[in-house]
C-alpha cells in the first residue's frame, strides 16, 4: 500500500502500481495541468506546465523534506511518502509564468482556430494564466503547411509539446514528425517527400493539445462547441474501437477516439476517422419500397411491414421453407429479434450469416518500452493496436445468436448456393454494409431461387432493385445497440442520429414484425432479454454493460487488459477535450 | 448569490410626508408637463413627425437591420467564427465557413455563407457585441417590410448591400480593423 501526500491530505494508493504524480493527483479528483504528458508517450517534461513542489516524509520521524526546486510531475513517481504540493503561491506563480512564454509567440486567432472549445492553452489559460501580454516585440508568425494530405500543421500555435513527433517514433514507429530548428526557431515539420501518411496519422490532430495540427476533413466547417458528443463504436471493421459520433444540424461531422484499454487505447485509424462519411450519404435509401406491377413504388413503412408479414406467414403456413440472411453489421438485438422472428413463423426456417467483407491482411502496431523512444517510459504501459482484416463490426454476435437459435451457423455462400438451387421458397436478405454486399449475378441468382424476397439495407444495391419488399434500414449511427468485437468484447454503442425521414431503425423493424406492442422499442430492453435467454451473453445480465465492455462467454480476454483497480481502468481524456468544469 | 453578501448595497425607497402623502404635486408635475407641451405645440414645436414624408432619425445607437460590413479591398470583414451564432440568443444566424481562398493571405477563414434570419432576430445586438472583427452591426434601418418569408431571410449578399447603402450616412464605429 502506497501512502502519498497531496496539499496536506493524506491518500492511499491501493495496488502500488508505478504510475506518476498526475495520475495519482487525478485519481484523487486534484488536477495538475499539463501539455506534454500522454500515458502511451514517454515523459520528456518539456512544457513544465506541470511543476508542483515534491518532498518526501520520514516514516519514523514525520519529519518532511521537501526539494529546493519545483519538479514536473509528470516524472515524479507516486511513490510511498511522496508529498506533493499543488496550489502553494510559488507553484501557481510558476503557472501563470510558463503561460506567458507559452503565448509569447502564440497568435490570438482563436476565432478561426478550430481547436477554440477544446485547446488546452484556452482551458489553461483561463485557469492559471494572467490576463494582458507584456511581450511587445513582434511575434513569430509561421506560415500554415501540411504535413500530408489529410493534416496542416499551423505551427504558429504550436507550443512544441512534440507530442505528435513522438507519436509517430514510439507508437506508428514511423517517424515523420520531427523537429526542425532550435530554441525560439524550432518548429514541427516533415522531410520533403516523406509525408504523414501512415494509417493511424489522424491521431496526432487529437493528441494535439493546441490547435497546430489539424484535421483538413474537419477544417473550418463547424466550430467545436455545437457539436453533441455520443458514444458510439467504429463499424469499420472487427476490432469495434470506441469512438464518439460528433453530430449537429442532423449531420455527423467527425469521430474522435475514445479511450478504451481493452481494445483500441487512445487510437483510431483513418479509415475510421472518415467512417462519419456514412451516415451523411446523400446516396441512403430515403424509403420503404414494395414491388407493384414491376415497379417499386414509395409504401409508408406499416404496409410495407404488413406486406412482409402477411406473404411469409402465407408462405409458411403452406409449408414453403424460409432462408434468412443475418447481416454481421447488425446489432446483437436486432440480429436476436430477426432470428426470434424468422424461427417464430416457421420453425424450419434456415438463419445463416451475411457476408462477411474482407480486405487485406491484419496491420497491428505493437509498440514497446524500448523501441523509438526518447524520454522515461517507467510509466508507460504498451497496448497493441490493430486493424482488423474483416471490415464488420458484429461477425461473433450474430454468429452467436444465429448458434442459440439454430445450433449451427451457416455461412453465406453455402446458404446462397442453398436459395439458388431452389431449396427455399422465401429469403429475408439484411445488409446494411457501407459497401454493396451483393453483386448482379448473386443478386439474380437469390432471386430466380425464391417467390418473395425482402431487402433490409440502407442503400441502392442490385439485390434490392430485385426484390418484393424493400425495408430501409438505419446506418449505424442511427441506432443503439451492442456489438461483439473481434476478441469477443460486447460494446454498447449510442444512437447519435435520429432515424432518416421515413425510415424506422432496423431494431423497431423488427418489433413490428414480431408484434411486441406499441411504442418504441429500447435497445436495453432488448439485450437484457437475450441476456437471461442466452448464456453466451450473460455478462450483460439486466441489459447493462460497463463502461469498457465485457468479454462475452467462451472469448478469452486479449491480455492488454489492466488489472483491476487501476488507473488505468478509468476513462482518460485529455482535460482541455472534455466539457469544462 | 448570498443575501448577506457585503457587497449588496440596499437602498430604501425615501419616505413620503405628509403633503406628499396626498399624491397632488406628483399629479401637478405630471399636468404640467401636459401644458408644457401643449403650450409647445401652440407655438409650432411639435413632438410628433409626419412619418413617412419626413423621416425618422433614431439615435446613434438604435439596433435596427443588420449589415455585412467590407473591408478596404472590398472583401466580406467577417472570419466565419460563428461567435454571433453562438451569442445569439434566438439562433437566427447561420454560417457555414469555409478555407480563404489562396489569395487571401490575412486570413484563413471566410464565411460561404452567412444568412440571418430578421423575422426571428429580436435586435438585441449581442451578434454585434460578439464579433472579434466587427463585421456584422446593427444599422439604423427600421422601416423593414417583405411580401414574404422567404425575402426576409437575408443572405451574405442582401446583408452586404446593406453595408453599401448604409457605409456614408454610418461609418463602421471601429474603424476597418481585419486582424485580431
């Protein structure tokens, strides 16, 4: 057991993990501000920002010796007896003074800057920093370039933390980033013809706590504070990172990531960043659609449901076999009421995986404690980071849920080989890949196989201009839901959107159809159902999921995980991200 | 706020005596402002106009129709910070910025577009108060009419031709500042 000294209290430390002074002060609700300091980056204590006044306490005597100089906290270990001193005039001195040179050379065009709402040098300055600027010389003023097509770096506003350089040495190990020039010169910058391409490049406009670097997807188009924040989970591909869904004006704008130690730690890739792209498609399927006399006419979604209910049971009910077709971006619920509702009207009913869209090979990055780093890594614990091979959010869950139901999971060319040799007489076909999951000859095939098919999908694809019923269904930031990642990690992710205009969510599709009575139907309700019903998913006993997950039965735990109790099991954000105090 | 705050300062009303009491001087000041202006108006100074013949002149800092102010090169002043946006309090304002054209080289940011809404504005002037740039102001305009909605949803253009008729008779209060 650890016992430190914050401003007079006494704490203790419970497990005596070697974490540092920021992070014990924060454990404790005391903040100290800083710039340069990351958990995943080696500390280099270059911003100062986080000095506070250390000592230690003799055990036996009391007795409390505290160092002649202030010490950045972010290298000081919170070790047994440390005594740390926050809020002493001299530290809070300290503060406004590296303020004042932080902003010496910065240019006042918070106005224009993107970061404004979010800069760390706003939050700071506000708290610590000192109102009028006695610098009178002309300040630096460097000229905005970019540092790849995707990021400019306005290094007038940069306050050289060189967090991003070492994001790029220690964490992608590629090492664009570095700084040029010395002293009051210095400045971040690229060799020419070796650009910030790599694919987790996005993340140093977020570890960026100034607005220096930022997002050209993003650049200028809405100001931070008019954003609503949601969280959600990346559908790009099987690792299920978290994410929030930042949304105004009925349109998603960006993803930022979110902090999870089991599965993505501080990381998103780029692909993800622009996965919003989705859900603001012009191109999405604006309503419900039945085929009358060779032509899909417009239906307000109760007849279309209708449509579909009264020709399957038709179809059962004279014996006929049906197919369904579970898409993997589904959510677990609507994967389970799908299936619940396709085995409710024909118990021989065939359920069979979606296609599951592949691309490439698996890119880990595994940082370590030794490679590419430049400063103290004691405190750094090293987490891999990978892009999934398989571009779908939910392979496992509806594997599983199509396994409780049916004890076996069919996968998708066996069951497209099943519809087109004529074994069934009806298919329910769901999708919603941001990709056309189907092509024409498949398309033609499911089609010549069955008398009525019905489409659930979110955009035009060739399967849906075949069939009887057209369902519209919602992208995935237009519901709620959990999804079953790679490593068997269940993630709840929030609705950010409302539903298209006459377009229900995929989840109320399916209440309709199995008649489970008026009103709309929740997510929660949904999973605490399936919960007690399928062992597999008992960890979400009651419908509720911490804040990071669970690992659903029979999935082995991916090994990054931190031990219980400690720091880093708490959600980290930077503190100028987050909604001001 | 705590109501034994030091820094409340209370006042009581003043005590009335007794002639006061019986409220004729407060209703003998207020007849003689009557026939201070009725005598006035016997001798021709009247405090009405005839509106609209002759026009009504309101005070230097009346809030009335908007405007885009320019600056010297005849660019919009306004950055697209959206700072009126965020101050105002009915949320009539609507921009969307964009990237400054290349050769634009003071400023990084301009508004694409920038309409506001003046059959929702309430003309408090907070837009004004907010903007870093002093862009967009208030002018004295107050005969305000439109055949329809629609024509009363000003855009960047109609607000910029609203700089123009109104930039000789009120000069921008602060000068042609552009940077921050």
């Amino acid at each position: 057991m650890t016992t430190i000294y914050i401003d007079g209290d006494e704490f203790t430390l419970e497990n005596g993990e070697h974490i540092n002074a920021i992070q014990a002060a924060a454990r404790f609700g005391i903040e100290i501000p800083y710039y340069c300091w990351h958990p995943a980056l080696s500390v280099v204590a270059n911003c100062r920002m986080c000095e506070v006044e250390v000592g230690s306490r003799d055990p036996k005597t009391g007795e409390i010796r505290m160092l002649p100089k202030l010490v950045p906290a972010c290298q000081t270990p919170a070790k047994d007896q440390t005594v740390l001193v926050t809020k002493s005039p001299k530290v809070l001195e300290h503060r406004r003074m590296i303020m004042e040179l932080l902003l010496l050379n910065h240019p006042l065009d918070c106005p224009v800057c993107d970061q404004a709402g979010e800069c760390g040098l706003q939050d700071f300055s506000y708290d610590h920093g000192r109102a009028e600027h006695r610098f009178v010389e002309t300040r630096n003023v460097n000229p905005r370039k970019d540092v790849s097509d995707q990021i400019q770096l306005n290094s007038d506003r940069c306050i050289m933390c060189t967090r991003c350089v070492r994001f790029t040495r220690e964490i992608t190990r590629t090492g664009e980033l570095q700084v040029m020039r010395r002293g009051e010169h210095a400045e971040i910058g690229v060799f020419p013809d070796h650009e910030l391409d790599n694919p987790l490049a996005g993340n140093v406009v977020d570890i960026c706590p100034v607005g220096a670097l930022l997002d050209k997807d993003f650049l200028h188009k809405q100001r931070v504070w008019f954003l609503s924040k949601h969280n959600s989970i990346c559908t790009g591909c099987s690792t299920g990172c978290n994410i929030t869904v930042e949304e105004n004006k009925g349109a998603a704008w960006r993803h930022k990531p979110r902090y999870n130690p089991h599965v993505n730690d501080y990381w998103i890739c780029d692909e993800g960043r622009r996965g919003y792209k989705v859900a603001n498609d012009p191109e999405l399927l604006d309503a419900t659609y039945v085929l009358e006399d060779g032509d899909h006419r417009a239906t307000p979604i109760d007849q279309a449901i209708a449509a579909v209910s009264r020709n399957l049971a038709l179809i059962a009910r004279e014996g006929g076999k049906i197919a369904a077709i579970v898409s993997p971006f589904l959510t677990v619920e609507e994967a389970y009421l799908l299936c619940k509702y396709i085995k409710t009207i024909s118990p021989s009913s065939v359920l069979a995986l979606g296609p599951v869209p592949r691309s490439g090979e698996d890119a880990t990055w595994l940082p370590d404690k030794s490679q590419g780093r430049t400063g103290d890594v004691s405190f750094v614990v090293c987490r891999p980071f990978t892009i999934r091979a398989e571009k779908c959010p939910n392979r496992r869950g509806v594997e599983e849920i199509v396994r409780h139901f049916q004890g076996e999971v069919i996968d998708y060319a066996s069951i497209a080989a099943r519809i087109g040799g004529g074994e069934f007489q009806a298919a329910y076909v769901t999708s919603n890949a941001p990709e056309p999951a189907f092509d024409e000859s498949t398309a033609a095939t499911i089609r010549r196989g069955v008398s009525f098919l019905v489409v659930q999908d979110t955009r035009v694809t060739p399967l849906a201009n075949q069939a009887d019923v057209v369902l519209a269904g919602g992208t995935y930031a237009e519901k709620a839901g959990c999804y079953v990642n790679h490593d068997g990690r269940l993630q709840f992710a929030e609705a950010a959107l409302p539903p298209r205009e006459g377009v229900l969510p995929d989840l109320d599709l399916f209440a309709i159809l199995l008649e489970r009575g008026a009103g709309p139907i929740r997510s929660s309700e949904v999973l605490a159902e399936l919960a007690a019903e399928i062992d597999v998913f008992a960890v979400a006993a009651g419908g509720r999921l911490p804040e990071f997950g669970a690992t659903i039965g029979g999935a082995e735990p991916n090994g990054t995980a931190p031990k219980n109790g400690s720091v880093y099991e708490q959600l980290y954000q930077d503190p100028w991200a987050g909604a001001r105090r | 706020m705590r109501l034994d705050d030091p820094c409340i300062k209370k006042l009581e009303p003043p005590k009335l005596n007794v002639f006061e009491r019986t409220y004729l001087p407060q209703i003998l000041d207020g007849l003689a402002v009557t026939g201070r202006h009725i005598l006035g108006v016997l001798r021709g100074e009247s405090i009405t106009i005839e509106y609209p013949e002759q026009p009504h002149r309101p005070s230097p800092n009346y809030r009335g129709v908007h405007r885009l102010n320019k600056d010297e090169q005849g660019r919009v002043k306004c950055v697209a910070c959206m700072l009126c946006a965020t101050a105002c309090p009915v949320h009539c304002i609507d921009i969307i910025g964009a990237t400054a054209p290349e050769n634009w080289s003071d400023r990084e940011k301009y508004p694409e577009s920038f309409v506001i809404d003046e059959l929702r504005c309430i003309f408090c002037g907070m837009c004004e108060e907010a903007c870093p740039v002093d862009a967009v102001e208030l002018t004295s305009f107050y005969d305000l009419t439109g055949l329809s909605r629609e024509e009363m949803i000003f855009d960047k253009t109609k607000l910029l031709s609203v700089y123009d008729l109104t930039k000789e008779a009120e000069p921008s209060r602060m000068g042609n500042l552009t940077t921050f």
